[in-house]
C-alpha cells in the first residue's frame, strides 16, 4: 500500500490500483488508529479511478498541520560533526547526552509550512549569528 498527498486529495494505491475519497483531507486521513485496517476496509466500498494517476504527478509534502520531528542522527562520523557544533556554539557535551540517554530525545525540525515536497524546491544553508548562509 502506498498514500499520496497531493494540494487536492489524498491518495492510496493498493494492488495495483488508485483510490480516493472526497471525505479524505490529510489530517483527518493519516492521523487514524490502526490507519492500516481502516484504508482496507473503507477502499472496498470505493471504486478504482485509473484517472488518478495524472494526480500522482503533482504529490506534496505527506503533512499539513503536524509539526516535523526528528530523533538523533544515523552516522556516526554525523554524531561527531553535531557534537562538534555543539561545542563550538557553547552547547557543551549536550549531543554526547543525547545519544548515551536512555531513551533518545526528540528536537523540532520544521512547522508544516517549510516542508518540500517531492522534486520541490529548497535552498540550503547554515545560520551564523543569526545571518543566514546560502549553500546553493
């Protein structure tokens, strides 16, 4: 099973086949309890749309009004470049903390409004001193 967003709809494609439900908005959809479960049961009452395939060309972001979280880093050779930022912005050993704890903590990355869909434009960069440093 695959979900799609897109600025119109919210999609599912499952066994080959599209569907889609004008009482689908994203929050509503994606936010469920056993999410799952409930797509397979509500798609047996809806009919496939081959039609939604021109859809899939303009999916966004899988967001709305949730926040983006994120917990700690996958490499290690990361691990050492954040733990070295920390130390050079006065954060101390507060990485090392992070990735010792117990249970991992959690750092806001972006409100919904930030995020970038599929092939979306973006530019990066660094803020230093509160001025912001384009990489691209």
């Amino acid at each position: 099973m695959h979900i799609f967003k897109t600025n119109e709809k919210v999609i599912v494609k499952y066994a080959g086949l599209l569907y889609s439900s004008p009482d689908w908005t994203w929050d509503n959809f994606i936010n469920r309890q056993a999410l799952h479960s409930e797509i397979l049961k509500e798609i047996q009452s809806i009919t496939a749309n081959p039609s939604l395939a021109y859809d899939l060309e303009n999916i966004s972001a899988p967001i709305a009004n949730q926040e983006i979280w994120a917990s700690g880093v996958t490499y290690l050779r990361s691990m050492d470049a954040r733990m070295e930022e920390s130390k050079d912005a006065g954060g101390g050993d507060f990485y090392a903390r992070v990735y010792s704890a117990e249970r991992p903590e959690i750092f806001f990355k972006s409100s919904a409004s930030r995020a970038v869909g599929p092939g979306g434009a973006f530019v990066s960069g660094k803020i230093r001193n509160g001025t912001f440093l384009s990489q691209n």
